[in-house]
C-alpha cells in the first residue's frame, strides 16, 4: 500500500511539473481550456492509475492537481477539470463515488482561494508556509472521507488507513510542487525579461569577452554604427586585459570618423564557466554634446548682453537678498564700484526700505515684478526714478532675482517742470479773472468741465460745465467743500487721487464713471498748484459705446446674476471690478457705485494662495473651483468658482458654511430664519441635482423603448417642477435685503402684466377685466410688484370655477392707493382667513402656503398692507400704498 501511495503522488508530481513548465515556457499561450482539459487528465490518470480502493472508495492525490488547476489555470481551468475527471469518477461508481467528486469540487475552489489571496504575495521561498497549507489540505481531505457520503459508512476503518499517510505525504507534495512553481517562474520570468532586451528595447546592449562579442542586442545589430562600436571595444580588451578579469564597473567613451560620440558603459562579472566577460550599455551622446556647447555659447551671450545692455540690471540672491552680481552701466549710473555692492543687501546701499519691502512683497505674490516705479539712490545720496522689471531665475543652482530698471529720473523732471508751469498759468488765469472777462469767459464756455479747490477742499472756480457735471449752481457751490457735495465719494478712487495730487504734488489723470448720470464716463485730469487743485473733466462716454453696448445685450443675464443668492463679481486682466451682484454688495456691505472701477486687491483681502489661483485661469484660460476658510467673513466657509474670458476672469462664490452647521442653525432660528437659510444654503444646492435628474428623465421618455414607462416619466418630471417652484417660493420669501424702489406708475405695472393674466383666464375658460384709475406715481418694485399680482390673481381663478371673471381695479382715494382683486369663488371660510399668510398654511391639495406669505412680504416691503374681504360671492383681496411727496434724494456725485 506505501508503494502504491508513493507512487501515485510521484504521478502528481510529474505530470503536474510538466504542466506547470509548459504553461510558463509557452509564455502562458496556452488558454483557461486547455489547462483544464491537461488538469482533467492528469486527475483521471491519477484515479485510474495506482490508486487505493478501501471499502468499495477510492483514494488517491486527485485533491493536489485539482488544488494546483485553480491555482495556475484560475476559474475556467478549475471547472473543467473538475467536469472531466468528475465524470469519470461518477462512470467509475462505488460507495465513495459522491466523497470523490465531491473532492474535486472542494479542492478546485481550495486552489482557487490560494490563486486570489495568496499567489502574488507567496514568492516560492516560504516553505513552512506551503506545508503548513499541506496540513490544512489534508484535515480538509479526512473531513470529506468522514463526514461523505452520509448514513451509515466504514469511515472510521478508513480514517486508519489513510490518515497517516496523507498527513505525511500531502504537506511534503504541496511544499515540493508549489516552490517548484514560484522557481520555475522566476526562472522562465527572467529569460523571457532578458529575451525582451536583447530583442524588443531600445537599448544597445553588447556581452563579450576577450574572444569577441557573446550577445548582442536587436537595437545595436540593427544600428548603422555597430562595427564602429565593436572596432573602437577590442582595442580597449587589448589594453586593459584585467578589464574582464575582475568585477566593477568602467566607462568608456568612443568617437566615430564623422564626430559622433558614444559612451560605453561596461561592467565585468564571472560566467558560469569561470571565465571572466563584460556587458555593454552603449549610448549616443553627440546630441548631448551639442545641446552643451549652445547652451556655453548661451550662456556666453546672456552674460555679454547682461553686462554691456543699455539698463542697468542686477542679480540678488533669493536666501538673503544679497547683490552677486551688477552690470557696468548700473555702477555708472550709481557711482558704486563693484566691491561697494557686491555681497551687500539694496538696503545698506542706499534703497528705502519700505519699497524694497514692497517689491519683495509683490515678488512673494506673483512671482515677479513689472513696471513698479521706485526711487534710485547713488552713492553721494542723490535721487532719481526708475521703472524696475524683476523675475525669479537660477544662477548656479541658486535660486535669485534679475531686476531690470529704467532710468526716468528726467523725463519726470521734465514732468513735474510742465506741472509746476501749468499750475502758474492756473494761478495767473486765477488772478487775471476780474480784468480779463474774455479768458474767463473762454474757461466757463468751454465744452469740459473745470473747477478748483483750494486746500481745505472748498471750491473756488466752477465753468458752466461744472456747474452741469455736479448738478448745482455756481452760487451754490462756490465756497462749499466737494465732500459735502459729493458725500458718497469718500473712500473711493476719485478722493485716493485728489489726496495723492495735493500730497505728493503730481498731476494724475484717470477715468471714473458718473455717480451721477448713469453711462457717463469721464477723464478726469487733477494738478497740483500752491493753494490747492484744479480738476479738468471730459466726457469719453463714446469712447465706452462698446463696452456699454456690450452691457445692454446681457441685460438678461445681469438680471438673472441679480437674482443669484450667490455673490458674483467680474474683473478685468488688471483685476479692476467691472461687474457685482447684489448679494456681493451685501456680503461687503457697499453698494457697487463704491466698488466698480476698484482693484479687487483694494476692495477685500485676497491671500496669496487665492490670488496665485487668480492668475492661473487668465494664464491658462481654464476655469477652476475650490473651497476656503474666509476670515473676513468670520470664518466661513466659500465655494469659490473662477471662469476666464475675453477681457479677464468672472468669479462667483457661494457660503457653504451652513451646509456644515445646518443641525445647530436649525435647533437656533425659529420657522421664518428656518426658511432663510433653507433657501439661501441649499436652494441651488437641490436645484442642480434636480436639473440633472430632470433632462435624464426628458431624455429616457423620448426612447421608443421606454414608451410603456413615458406616463410614470411625465409624472416623475411634473413632481420634480413642483419642487422646484417650492424651491422658488423659499427663495422669493426668504428675501431679506431692503428692496429697491423707484418712482413708476402702477398701471403700468399691471398693463405689461395683462397679456400674461389674459392667456391664463382663456386657458381655464375664465374671464378677466382690468379697471385702471387715476393715480399719482409710487415709489415700487416692478419686479415684486407684478409677482405679487401673479399670486393673488391666480389664486382668484384657482377659487373659481369655468366662466367666472375676475376683476382686477386701481383707484385712488384719500391719501392711499388701492389695488382690489376681486373673484367669484366661494369665499373664504373665517376659521381659514385667520390663517391667511402664514407660512406653509394651505387649503390645496398641492399647495406649499408660500404663495400668501411671499405677498404679504412684499406689501411689508413697500409699506403696504393687505385687508381681505370674502363671502360666499367671492373674495376681494385689497392692496392698499400709502401716497408719500416725492423727494430726490439721489446723491450727488461726480463722474
């Protein structure tokens, strides 16, 4: 019985060896199928051959070559040989005919087990590990011949047969044929990486000896200069005959007859033979070569170019901002000799320190410098102006900064020569004005606008023009200081600019737009003189037609980005503000008259992370989205979305903050506040997933296949309005900012909104009657207003039924005026009309009960108040504004 044990595992072995050094030499061109068609017949050689019949049950080694089908073969390999040899097995009959397929099934899967967890961790060298898995594989073995088949068995009689012999011979096969795998694949895993070098990479490999070349890869038999490889190596055998003899490593370098270089990279080792060889790694450096001698003659350029250009330059280590190097024309112009500045900061040489604190700040920020005006200072303190360039380069693996500047000391001289005489000539047409009436009258005739203020900002001078401009007498403005005039023009770019020309003494000339005709742009052009400063004025709106046609085509959509709860802003490439919403101007608390025409930096903090990000979507054109923390907004947390365009970038932001506190918000605010921050942090949060699910549904209903499920779709999409329109209502109730208002009849408001009414009433088969009275203009919102009147007439034509009219009146009366919306429905009950208003209180089926409370908001907005009176008849809803005297009280402003 041991022969035959001993005999039938060695089987196992043998046939299971081949297999595995078929599979792995063929490069595993044989398929899933084929090994386990080869599996298949391995296990029934292993049955038929050599195998134990012990009470009518056969016992073999079948669990180890179904165990290594699923290992090597995988999931296909594992079943068929677990069909083929389970088939024979079961033609085969006995009382362990279900034990042994059985086995086969519960081994193929044990292999496959292995296969999944185990195979790309083992590496063939853990022999404990493989026999311990032996052991396992043979308790699983003696599990089977206990427990299977079930009912009575001589299980028990064979147990002491077989036990034994399969807990010595299992774990010693197992550990034997599954380190056999893992070394014949790293055996057949390196020769076919070697094959794949020598045959199939591009790099030219050479083994030889001192006999010749050995090896040689594709890629250097292929190479037009090999000979020359192979004439230029023997010479060095030659010479250096302990090259092959020893091990290490040694560099060669080859120049052919047409000056192209190679360098050889040999390393010596020992064949199994004894005898001593070399492999060869060659490389073709001639364009290395090249690329090295231009970029000397580079190098050689920029430093001529450096030293004799027309500016003077400087190089200043990043580390510690110190000079390493100056040109000769920056010595000229400063009166340093090279060992004054060499190794010293621009600090100890001469430079004011805040403005090289500025630059390097604005270095720290962008990277680089561009046209920055600073003083200069030689070295008998005597100062100038220059315009200086800087950016970031390497200099001998050091990080530093090239600065560049542009000597303007005289053309400023010559500047502020022409100033100082322009502001004589001023002062002179000051003086001459009582005995010269015709310059005078030149200077108020004249088609711009001028005027002049003395120190204490009061006027002195106004032309008819100005008096036009500031939309005030001369009588009246004469003598009164402009801040008065203009109260809302602190703080801004035009006072910045007055206070630097009667400060630093320099004209300035700038654009503004008109705080107080709206369109108007003007130049706006401030100098200096001894008693204070004159500005002249000159319409260049024409000169904006293209920008401001550009604005009235996105009428539209400027409306829709008002609307936003979302803060958005656009900035030209210079980062100057061209556009703000309304929830913009709420989140900094300014109104955009204050804000546009501002750099962005000067309006709100920006870090230097942001701003980096800022500048990658104008450089790249790509947009870009990300999330901050913003102190200024007391820690709140912003999602920010950038866009590029044509003339700049657009940027909008939304507060996810109380996406993240939302279940302290909600414990905190009562039901209205509820509603707020409801609407304001997740409305367009539950809009955009809403929008998708939307168009896929539209898209699904429109497949001819889905043509059974289009009424559930209509249905689904109809739902998905509904809560959109809630969505709305939140957002319209939830309005917490003043609302804007103007001077406009109500009338008017309601004929535009006629048509609408009108279509509505015939699509009910209603009728509609609007009853305009004589009434003075009132401060309203259009918008609001004509919402308003949307909500309670439809809701008089909901409360009616076919044929009923609806009567829409405006009149007048005392000091009030009335709009009355009257219906024929069946009236309001007086339990229901207690309610009226409230948030979320509905009689519909469908209802949100936001409708009646938006109204009510909207009355409380325009100091408006809504009485109700219903009966059986109907119900007459009376919206009733006070009439107050018309004031302007536009502030006055400047363009």
């Amino acid at each position: 019985m041991c022969f035959g044990y001993f005999n039938n595992v060695i089987m196992v072995l043998f046939f299971c060896g081949v297999v595995i050094l078929v599979d792995l030499s063929l490069n595993k061109n044989y398929s899933s199928c084929r090994l386990g068609i080869l599996f298949g017949l391995i296990t029934i050689f292993v049955i038929s051959g050599n195998s134990m019949v012990i009470a009518g049950r056969f016992y073999d080694f079948r669990h180890i070559t179904m165990t290594m089908a699923g290992f090597i073969g995988g999931p296909v390999a594992a079943g068929i040989a677990v069909l083929i040899s389970g088939l024979y097995r079961y033609s085969m009959g006995g009382r362990g005919m279900m034990g042994g397929v059985i086995t086969l099934v519960v081994f193929a899967c044990f292999g496959l087990i292995l296969k999944r967890w185990f195979k790309s961790v083992q590496n063939g060298r853990r022999i404990l590990f493989w026999y311990l898995i032996g052991i396992i594989m043979t308790f699983v073995l003696i599990g089977i011949i206990a427990f299977i088949p079930l009912g009575k068995s001589r299980s028990y009689d064979v147990l002491r047969v077989v036990t034994i012999p399969y807990l010595i011979i299992t774990p010693l096969a197992t550990t034997i044929i599954f380190n056999f795998y893992y070394w014949a694949y790293e055996y057949f895993s390196k020769a076919s990486i070697l094959h794949t070098i020598l045959n199939f990479s591009p790099i030219n490999l050479m083994i030889f000896n001192q006999n010749g070349p050995i090896v040689l890869s594709k890629a250097l038999k292929n190479h037009p200069e090999s000979s020359e490889y192979l004439n230029s190596l023997l010479p060095l055998l030659e010479n250096c005959p302990d090259l092959t003899k020893t091990a290490g490593q040694h560099r060669h370098e080859i120049k052919t007859q047409d000056d192209r270089h190679f360098v050889a990279d040999l390393s010596s080792f020992q064949m199994p033979s004894g005898e001593w060889a070399c492999v060869g790694v060659i490389k073709d450096i001639t364009e290395l070569i090249k690329d090295h001698d231009k970029l000397r003659i580079a190098k050689e350029r920029c430093s001529k170019t450096f030293e004799l250009g027309p500016h003077m330059m400087s190089i200043i280590r990043k580390s510690d901002d110190r000079y390493i190097h100056v040109n000769r024309r920056f010595l000229e112009k400063r009166g340093f000799e090279l060992e004054d500045v060499i190794g010293k900061t621009p600090i100890e040489i001469g430079v004011p320190e805040h403005e090289f604190k500025e630059v390097m700040k604005i270095m720290s920020a962008k990277g680089f410098v561009s046209n920055y005006e600073c003083s200069i200072v030689t070295k008998y303190n005597s100062r100038g102006f220059v315009i200086l360039s800087a950016e970031e380069i390497q200099v001998d693996d050091q990080e530093c900064y090239l600065f560049a500047y542009n000597d303007v000391t005289e053309m400023k001289r010559m500047q502020t020569e022409r100033i100082e005489q322009l502001t004589k000539n001023l002062k002179l047409d000051a003086e001459l004005y009582q005995s010269n009436q015709l310059i005078a009258d030149l200077i108020s005739n004249m088609p711009d606008s001028f005027y002049v203020l003395d120190r204490e900002w009061r006027f002195t001078y106004v032309n008819k023009k100005g008096e036009e401009l500031l939309q005030k007498t001369r009588k009246e403005l004469l003598g009164t200081v402009l801040w008065e005039i203009l109260p809302g023009s602190r703080e801004t770019l035009l006072y910045i600019n007055y206070q630097m020309v009667k400060e630093l003494h320099i004209p300035m000339t700038f654009e503004y737009p008109s705080l107080l005709v709206d369109g108007t742009w003007y130049q706006v052009t401030a100098f200096p003189f001894k008693f204070g400063i004159s500005v002249y004025s000159r319409d260049i709106t024409k000169t904006k037609l293209t920008r401001e046609q550009l604005i009235k085509s996105q009428r539209e959509m400027a409306s829709i980005l008002e609307s936003m709860t979302d803060c958005f802003f656009a900035v030209d490439r210079d980062y100057i503000l061209t556009y703000i919403n309304r929830a913009f101007e709420s989140t900094l608390g300014k109104s955009g008259k204050e804000l546009l025409g501002k750099k962005m930096t000067e309006v709100f903090k920006i870090s230097s992370t942001v701003l980096q990000k800022f500048e990658q979507v104008i450089s790249k054109q790509r947009p870009l989205s990300f999330e901050i923390i913003s102190e200024k907004l007391n820690n709140k947390w912003l999602d920010i979305n950038i866009y590029p365009t044509e003339n700049g970038l657009i940027c909008y932001f939304r507060d996810i903050s109380v996406r993240k506190i939302a279940e302290f918000e909600i414990a905190r605010l009562d039901r209205l506040n509820l509603v707020g921050q409801l609407a304001a942090g997740i409305g367009h949060e539950i809009r955009n997933p809403m929008t998708t699910v939307r168009g896929y549904l539209q898209l699904l209903g429109t497949k001819t296949e889905n043509a059974v499920q289009k009424p559930t779709y209509d249905l689904m999409i109809s739902e998905l309005d509904r809560a959109n329109s809630i969505i709305t209502e939140f957002l319209s109730l939830a309005r917490t900012k003043q609302t804007e208002l103007k001077y406009q009849n109500l009338n008017g408001i309601i004929e535009k909104l006629y048509p609408l009414l009108e279509a509505d009433a015939f699509n009910q088969n209603k009728q509609i009657k609007f009853i305009p009275g004589e009434i003075p203009n009132l401060q309203l919102n259009e918008n609001e207003l004509s919402q308003l009147v949307l909500n309670l007439s439809r809701n008089g034509f909901e409360a009616m039924g076919e044929r009923g009219c609806l009567t829409i009146k405006v009149s007048s009366q005392d000091e009030t005026v009335m709009l009355s919306i009257e219906d024929e429905g069946c009236g309001i009950s007086k339990e229901d009309l207690k309610m009226v208003g409230t948030p979320f209180f509905t009689t519909k089926e469908n209802g949100t009960g936001l409708g009646l409370a938006t109204c009510y908001r909207i009355a409380e907005s325009h100091n408006a108040r809504i009485m109700i009176d219903s009966s059986s008849q109907g119900t007459i809803f009376n919206v009733i504004f006070p009439i107050c005297n018309q004031v302007n009280d536009q502030n006055e402003r400047i363009a």
